[in-house]
C-alpha cells in the first residue's frame, strides 16, 4: 500500500515541511471551487457525505452547482470543519461581512416577524 500525503510530508526536511503547509494555507486561502476545496483537504465525498449525512450522489450534484441555498453552503463547509463568512467588496470601502444571515445559519427555526 502506499503512503499517504501527510505521510510523505512527515519525511521531507522541517524547511520543506513548512514551505508546503504554507503553500497548502495559501492555496486554501485563494479562490476556490467546492471540489478543490474539499481535495485541498484531503477529503473524498465519501468521507463528506458521511459528515453531512447525505450519499456521495448528493455531495457530487453540490459540487457542480452553481446556484445554492445559503445554508447548503454553511453545511458543506462545517462538515470540512470550516465556518461560512459572507463578505461584501464594495469600491472605495473596506469588505464588509455581512451579519444578517449569522442568525439565519445558526438556527434551523422559523424566525418570528415582530409585531
């Protein structure tokens, strides 16, 4: 059988070792789709599937979407172990993260409209 990623990384030079991890964080960090996020850590579809509780078919029809609810999104990525933060860019002013659907991801109950 062979070895594992992390297994060959354990047997480079300590320097080496950390120019890849940080090579790794800084890909992680660029633009990325679902697929290549999810490979970027090293998960199959099977293993996400397993986390989010869904079939591989499903995790697969996610990763192509190009149009998706936004707590679809915030699942996918807690089940990577990551968290979802919306952010807005606008000309001339520093991103904004948009708090708005904080309360929204975080329950999965109806909102009472206030009186």
């Amino acid at each position: 059988m062979g070895k594992t990623l992390q297994q060959k990384i354990a047997e480079l030079p300590k320097r080496q070792q950390t120019r890849v991890r940080a090579k790794t964080q800084k890909l992680i960090e660029e633009e990325l789709n679902l697929r290549q996020l999810r490979a970027a850590l090293n998960l199959t579809q099977t293993q996400l599937a397993e986390a989010l509780g869904i079939g591989q078919d499903e995790v697969s029809r996610t990763e192509r979407r190009a149009d998706m609810l936004v707590s679809t999104l915030r699942n996918y990525v807690e089940a990577m172990g990551g968290t979802l933060d919306i952010v807005a860019r606008l000309p001339g002013h520093p991103p904004a993260h948009i708090a708005q659907f904080r309360d929204v991801l975080n329950t999965n109950t109806p909102r009472k409209a206030k009186a």
